[in-house]
C-alpha cells in the first residue's frame, strides 16, 4: 500500500510540474505585445520608423560579418 501511495504522488508531482512550467511558457508567449500598437497614429509611425532604421542597421552589421 506504501508503495502505490509513493507512485501515485510521485506521478500527481510530476503531472503538476510538468503542466505548471507548460503553463508558464503559454502564458509567457500570450502576454506579448506586438511593437508599435499602442499610442497615437503620430507615435506608431514614429516607432514603425525606429524599428526600420534598427532592422536596415542590424542587416548591415550581418553583411559585414
């Protein structure tokens, strides 16, 4: 009876750490936002902007490499 007992709990362990981290990663890639989406038109377009001149720098520094 021990024995079953120990498996059972190890098993019920297991189950809710296994689901518990799963949860967390779900709910890690669920909370993001998407950049530029909240503000003003003015503010969006700004930011849009930014993150063009940051993406055409980054492809220079890879082309340099």
């Amino acid at each position: 009876m021990k024995i079953i007992c120990c498996l059972v709990c190890a098993f019920l362990l297991s189950s809710c750490v296994y689901y518990g981290v799963e949860y967390e990663f779900d709910s890690a890639n669920k909370s993001t936002t998407p950049a530029c989406d909240t503000g003003s038109k003015k503010q969006k377009q700004k930011c849009r902007a930014d993150l063009k001149k940051l993406n055409e720098a980054i492809q220079i520094q890879k082309s340099l490499l």
